[in-house]
C-alpha cells in the first residue's frame, strides 16, 4: 500500500466535525439591541467551531422610532458592526440577496411579522429574536404563515440554553414537579408586560417545566414584583417572579436542581447555526406559542385583579374565536 492512499485512508477516517462547515452567509434585521454585537463577535471574530462557516455578511439597521432605547442604539450598534466586517444595506429586499439565512434580532415585537414576510417570500430560514411579536395574535400568524410558506422559524430566549436549565429538561431530576424561575421584567409600554424583558425568565421556566400549562395567576411577590403562578397538567405548578439576575429551581420525581441561569450567547448561537443548515428548529412552535400565551394570561389576570385564566382562553382570543 503507497503512502498516498495510507494518507488518503487516514483523512477519510477523520470524523465530519473535523471537516470545514459549507460557508453560511448570515443577515441580520435589526441593529437595535446588544445581541447583534455579541452575535457578530462570536460568528465573525471568535469563530468557534460549533459556528463554522457562519459569517455575518450583512444587516438592515432600521429601528422602532417610538422606541427611545431602539433610536439610541442603532447608530453605535451600527458602527460596532461595520467594524466586524458586515456591509449595511438599505431595505430588507437588498439584505435578502446576499444572505442564505437571517436573524431578525429588531428589538420591538410589533414589527417582525411584516418584516419576516419578505424573508418566507425568498425562503431564507430565520431565527426571531425575542420577543417574538408583539402581540399573541401576531405571534400566532408568524407560526401559520411559516408553515404555509414552507420556511423554517424559530424563536428562543438565551435563557433556554443555559447548562442547568438544558440538564434539567434532560431529566435530570426526573420529571419537575415544582419549578420557579426569576428574572429581570424591565417594561415597554407598547408590549404585554413580560414580552418585553420577563420573558428569559418565563422561558426557562417552560424549559424545566415543559408544556401543558392549563392556566395562570398574576400576583405580587412579598418583595412588590411580578409574580406568575402557572398550574400544569397533573399538579405541576410552576412561578415566575421577577427579580434581580437569573436563576431558578426545579424540583422533580428525582430530586432537586438549580436552573435559569444565564451562560452567554454562545450556546443559543450552536443551537441557531445547525437550525439554518437542516431546518430543524430545537424548540416547536407549539411551546413558544404556549410561552406567549401564558404571559398574555399573566395580562388577563393583572387585568382581572389577580384572577385565574385560562391559556385556552387567550389563545381562542387572539385567534378571533
């Protein structure tokens, strides 16, 4: 046997992780908050391997001018950006024709369902940064339209991939019996008050918990913040509260187990990355339909002075039944 093919042998014996990923153009909609910094610092400048071939090439920067902190942001964002290599374009339309998949990272959930429309239209996958509308209604939509135009989408706090939170839905304890989970819940008027910021910690609560929330209780925490109870199929209770920092508590079958704790970007980028080559989303549209509609139910209750609501309700609400 000649060197050359023993050489040959060898290089095809390697395992495929070790082979250089196809280049993956990536866009980006939406220069108004942090994650398109930390997102393009990674994929451009730190290049792990979990994200090889994936380059940020190019973003639409326009942002919500209602929105004081999305005017503020973008012209430094922007810049931040350029630096790192991305051209910026004039209209989503332009965007579209350099890119092979898009992070629609606008930070205002009113305008992503208009703005993912021309993205299905030219069949780019696209990851929704949250919150992913602005509405339950519009998040219904988003899901529907995907669906009907073939294009794979999905939306995810970062919270979801957080090291504890992702062993606990591996069944580290079995199944959760009890789960509590606590973030910041900074408000935006135009939004359901935990789209807006609430939503990392309620996400990784449905990540320990899983779905099957049956219905919610809005509250107030002996501490004066936002407390949400959810009731789950067979007893399962699960509370979100809003508080400084991130973290939780699952308590299952098995045990117990911290969870929602905040670990970076990085691993909601090596879930996103595969989702744009193969198409397949990490999380359903069911459970993010689920996450929206419990915090739209955790609204109806504030509304109804702290009563208890369905999530079959506000679903049948939004969707005009």
């Amino acid at each position: 046997m000649t060197r050359t093919i023993c050489l040959l042998i060898a290089l095809f014996s390697l395992p495929l992780s070790l082979y250089a990923e196809a280049p993956l153009r990536v866009g980006i909609i939406g220069l108004d908050t942090g994650h398109v910094v930390a997102f393009t610092t990674v994929l451009n400048v730190k290049k792990p391997p979990q994200t090889a071939g994936a380059t940020v090439v190019a973003a639409y920067p326009k942002g919500s001018p209602d929105i004081e902190s999305s005017v503020s942001r973008v012209p430094d964002y922007t810049e931040k950006v350029k630096a790192m290599g991305v051209e910026i374009v004039d209209s989503i339309e332009q965007l579209l024709t350099k890119v092979d998949a898009v992070l629609l990272e606008t930070n205002d959930g009113r305008p992503h369902l208009d703005q993912l429309r021309p993205c299905l239209a030219a069949k780019k996958p696209v990851f929704i940064d949250k919150p992913v509308a602005g509405t339950l209604s519009d998040a219904i939509k988003i899901y529907d339209e995907a669906a009907k135009a073939g294009v794979p989408v999905f939306s995810s706090s970062s919270l979801r991939f957080g090291k504890a939170t992702q062993e606990v839905r591996a069944g580290k304890v079995g199944l959760v019996k009890t789960g509590s989970t606590f973030s910041p819940a900074s408000l935006e008027k135009t939004h359901p008050d935990l789209f807006w910021y609430g939503i990392h910690g309620v996400e990784s609560l449905f990540t320990i918990m899983g779905t099957g929330c049956q219905s919610v209780k809005r509250g107030i925490s002996p501490e004066g913040t936002i407390q949400v109870t959810g009731t789950w199929g067979g007893g399962r209770i699960g509370t979100y509260t809003e508080k400084k920092g991130y973290g939780g508590l699952a308590i299952g079958e098995k045990g117990e187990a911290e969870a929602g704790k905040f670990d970076g970007y990085e691993p909601l980028l090596y879930e996103i990355i595969p989702f744009f080559r193969t198409g397949k989303s990490p999380v359903t549209p069911a459970e993010t339909l689920e996450i929206y509609a419990f915090m739209e139910a955790a609204d109806e209750s504030k509304r109804q002075g702290g009563a208890e609501v369905t999530l079959d309700s506000v679903m049948q609400k939004a969707r005009g039944k």
